[in-house]
C-alpha cells in the first residue's frame, strides 16, 4: 500500500516562530510536492523537487522554502511564519514518464494556525 | 500561461441519477489527465485517469476525453450521498513536473 506520511495533522504556531513541515513517501517517487489548499482557491503549488537536492519554485514560494537531502523525504519550511500563512498544506509524491508527472499520491496534510 | 477549468458549483444531483462534471485545458499537447475526489477535511485521492480519446469506464465511473475540443468529463452513474465532494481535474505540463489542478467542482448527492 503506497503511502506518504506527514509530520503533524495539526500545528499552532506564533508568528515569528520558524515552522518545519515534513513529508515521507516509501514509493521511490523522484517529485514531490508542497502544495496549500485554501477555501476558494483550489490548490497552490508552492515548491516541488524532481530529485534528490532539486528543487523549483512553485506559484506561490514567497515566504517559504524547501529541502530534499534524501529521496523520501521533503521539507516545507517557514522562515518567519505569518498570519496569512495559515492554512491547510498538502505533501504528494509521483513517478516521472519521460518529463512528465504521472499521478500524484497525497499525504494526509497538515492544517497549521499562525497565530 | 496552463490553465484548468472547472464549474465551481455546487452540483446538486438527486440519489441514483447521473452526475456529470466538466474541465477544459489549455494545453495543447496535454497526453494524460486525471480525476482526483477530495472529501472535507481530507486529502484528494485518485478516481480515474484516462490518455486516449474517448471514454474510459471504471465501475460507476466513467472518464470521456476529447482533445480537439481540449474537454475532459467524469460521469458518475447510479450517484450515492456517499459521492458528496469536492472532484479536481488535473493535467500535467507537457514538458515540465508540475501538474495543473483545477479549482474543483463540489458535488452533493441528495438521498
């Protein structure tokens, strides 16, 4: 059973704070993906990472950065978290065709507060 | 730049009738797309995925793709309450590892 796991369902954090979000998937994928789901606006891509040490940005990477030193593991982190970075944020991981993603495997996301 | 659309919603449908739900794409040279559903509270799942023009059945669901038109449809057949959420369409970059998601259409199957 394909899995990807992350760090905490629920976090509360201060503004200011730095916020370390983690995410594990055990499929061998080569991307993985950060992304945040707010009402209204679907889903947002923030980072993603196509290999080991890679990463691209996102749409919406201001105010956020990512790290990926071992395949299964990839890391959102907040530098200096703030109110409006409140929200639900999703992990998912995929195989690569060619140069394409195929489908992508969703953790079960993290809803953090900033308060 | 790619976009992914899709009706917003909601989508009200009645227990047993068929729901249908839409998405375009602007991509041109988009090879596969996706279905995803998403209960509240939860993360989005795969229902279906389909390559080739025409339609793709799996159980109650069935994915209809037509590339000139640039249009992918779900149709879910005899709908349960239990189909009630929010169903994403996604496509993936030609050329690139990102995927495009639509903002998604919220269904409710109404007993």
């Amino acid at each position: 059973d394909v899995k990807v796991t992350q760090s905490s369902r629920y976090l509360v954090k201060r503004t200011g704070e730095k916020v370390f979000l983690e995410c594990v998937q055990d499929m061998d994928h080569e991307n993985m993906f950060w992304y945040r789901q707010d009402p209204g606006l679907g889903l947002r891509l923030i980072y993603f990472s196509y290999d080991v040490k890679m990463k691209e940005k996102g749409d919406i990477p201001e105010g956020y950065s990512v790290s990926r030193e071992k395949k299964e593991r990839f890391s959102l982190i907040l530098e200096s978290a703030s109110t409006n970075q409140t929200s639900m944020y999703l992990c998912a991981s995929s195989l690569v065709l060619g140069q394409v993603s195929y489908e992508q495997y969703f953790g079960p996301g993290t809803r953090l507060t900033v308060t | 730049q790619k976009e992914v659309e899709q009706n917003s919603g909601p989508l009200s449908v009645p227990e047993g009738a068929i729901a249908s739900l839409n998405c375009t794409y602007s991509d041109r040279g988009s090879q596969s797309f996706f279905w995803y559903r998403q209960y509240s509270g939860k993360s989005p799942e795969l229902i279906m995925f389909i390559y080739s023009n025409g339609d793709k059945e799996d159980g109650r669901f069935t994915a209809q793709l037509n590339k000139a038109s640039q249009y992918v449809s779900l149709l879910i057949r005899d709908s349960q309450p239990s189909d009630s959420a929010t169903y994403l369409c996604a496509v993936p970059y030609t050329g690139g590892f990102k995927t495009i998601f639509g903002a998604g259409t919220r269904l409710f199957v109404k007993a």
